[in-house]
C-alpha cells in the first residue's frame, strides 16, 4: 500500500510491475465512498470496531484547544506534520 496524507510521498519504480509480473491499481478511497455508500458505511464500522477494539491506534501529533485553530489548520497543512492534529473542545 502507498499513500500520503502528508510528510513524503513515496514513489515506486515504474518497472516493479513488470519484473514482478503484478498490477498497479490506484483507489481514491472518497470517491470509492461516493460509489459504493452501503459498503463505505460497512468498512467505516468495521474500522470503529476495530478502534474500540484498540486494534486501531491513529498517531497522534499534536492536540491543540479550539482557540488554536490556526495553528493546528497550519500544522495539520504542513507536510512535515507526520499523524493527527486533534482540535479539543472544553
């Protein structure tokens, strides 16, 4: 799987393909959503699952109060940020 979010964007040689003899297939996981609700709506409650489970752990980078909402709107834009930026309400 390669992905980003933020931080590096990976790259794959363009012959891995064909010395391996496998397929490159991309997926846009919002538009797959967009297509596809009834199963969107199944994978989003298996990953809750799996979250409340504690199976799923997302990296937190920072957690910032809602007054710092710039801030965290600029961190969460940085490509240097690496996980979440969490807004917390009081």
């Amino acid at each position: 799987m390669v992905g980003f979010a933020g931080g590096h964007v990976s790259a794959l040689k363009a012959n891995l393909s064909i010395i391996k003899g496998a397929s490159l297939i991309g997926v846009d996981f919002r538009q797959f959503g967009e297509r596809n609700t009834e199963k969107r709506i199944e994978l989003e409650r298996e990953v809750v699952a799996m979250w409340c489970d504690g199976r799923v752990k997302p990296l937190v980078n920072r957690t910032l109060p809602l007054e710092r909402f710039a801030e965290a709107s600029a961190l969460a834009q940085d490509r240097a940020t690496v996980g979440r930026v969490v807004l917390t309400v009081e």
